[in-house]
C-alpha cells in the first residue's frame, strides 16, 4: 500500500502538468483574435473591443489627473497628481483658466493615448489575416475622439482591402460608440473653474441640489504658496470621479 501510495503522487503531478499544458494552450486560442472563431470574420467586433478598451484605459489614467494624461502643474492629493485647471500663483488675485476649451482638452489626450494601440490593433489584424492566407492593402489610419453627453464617439478611416481566392473585401469605417460620464464631468469642471476664475467660489452645494446626479466634495490642501482647492466631482449614476484643482485668490498667511 505504502509503495502504491508513493507511485501515485508522481501519476496525479503528471496529470495536473498536462492540464496545465492543454488549459494553456486553450486560453492562448480564446485570447487571440476572435473574429476568426466562426467561418465569417468578424474585424469590427474586434476593433470596437480593441477601441473600447483603449479609450475607458486612457479616461482610467484622467480622471483623478483632472483629465491630464500626464499633469505638468498639479497638486500632489492622496498620491494623485491632480492638474490644475484654474490657477495664479500671486495671492489675492483671481486664478486664470488653463484649458479654456476643456472638453477639447479631454478629447486629445483621449486621442493620443488611444492612436498607438489602434494601430498596433490593424497591425495583429492584418497578420492574423496574413496568417489564414489573405492578402491585406492598408491605407492611412485617420482618427477623430468626440465627447457627447452620456457617451464617447470614436471615428475610424482606414481602408483596408482583404482579397482571398480572387474575391476582396474591403473596409473603411469603424464607428466606436460607449456610455461614459466623462462629457459631463467634464462641462461641471470647467464650469468650476470659470466660476472660480471670476468669483474665487464655486457653490457647489446649491450646484447639487439642482443637480442632484452630481456629487461634488471640495478640499483645502497645502499651505501657504501652496494653498489650493480640491473638487472631487462624482457621477452618481456611473460612481466615475473627476478630480481637478484650483488656486485662485489664496490669502498670504504672513499678512492679516
């Protein structure tokens, strides 16, 4: 029994090694290109998910950076870099706007991050094709990033022309739509901003009683040269938070 005991363990370490092997080899067919799971590619499905996925990454990386990709001038909050989107350095004095058009502002860093990924994406596109033996032209990849309320908009112009057995097909436009609250967190933002741009206030708590979708917290961090404000501005509906930063009319600690 003992010697029976003692032949086993090695039989039980190799079935769990060759299932690990098959597993592997299952997950990597799933992981990879899915269009081409049924007889009819898919490249559309394949590159709304590829998109998608690019662009919610890219809001992941703004939103607690005011919707900076990578903040230049920030305030340092809870191991954020908070950017700021209203700011003066002098005391007393209104803070000047630092993105007066701010949902452009949003849309380009959206773009910039997203542009490399979708090309690397028609390139695994186009050798996965390569790989099934067809033949695959590109042309030029034209990208364009819109905010709407409730909703991101991604425009694609790429042609590409599949021919396989003398019969060709050929694409041109991807259209990329998906819920996100980044339109309107980011019109409240620059609302704040304006506001405390012009008054050095921003009454957020009447802002959400007529409002009440919106969640709005405001912090005083720093002190000194450094003193600044903090909305953290929350969407109920979807629990997404913008955070961004103001400093307008500090008051000089060392005067009365």
């Amino acid at each position: 029994m003992e010697k029976r005991g003692q032949m086993t363990i090695p039989v039980i370490i190799s079935i769990i090694i060759i299932g690990g092997i098959i597993l592997f080899f299952t997950l990597s067919e799933r992981i990879g290109l899915d269009i081409f799971r049924t007889s009819k590619p898919s490249p559309y499905e394949y590159m709304d998910k590829c998109v998608e996925d690019s662009a919610k990454n890219a809001i992941e990386i703004m939103l607690p950076q005011a919707g900076f990709l990578e903040p230049e001038n920030y305030m340092l909050y809870k191991d954020k870099k908070v950017g700021y989107l209203c700011y003066n350095r002098n005391y007393y004095e209104g803070c000047v706007m630092q993105k007066p058009n701010y949902i452009a502002h949003l849309e380009q860093e959206i773009k910039t991050y997203i542009t490399p990924k979708i090309k690397d994406c028609f390139y695994l596109l186009k050798k996965e094709y390569e790989n099934r033996k067809y033949e695959v032209k590109e042309g030029d990849l034209i990208l364009s990033v819109s905010l709407k309320p409730k909703i991101i908009d991604i425009r694609i112009e790429k042609k590409l022309e599949i021919t396989k057995d003398g019969e060709s097909e050929i694409l041109e436009r991807f259209k990329i739509n998906f819920l996100s609250s980044l339109f309107d967190l980011g019109l409240l933002a620059q609302e704040i901003a304006s506001q405390e741009a012009k008054y050095c206030y921003f009454e957020y708590l009447g802002y959400m009683i007529l409002y009440p979708y919106f969640d709005i917290d405001k912090k005083s961090v720093g002190s000194a040269k450094d003193s600044s404000k903090i909305y953290i501005i929350g969407d109920r509906r979807t629990q997404d938070k913008l955070y961004i930063a103001i400093r307008s009319c500090a008051i000089n600690p060392g005067r009365s």
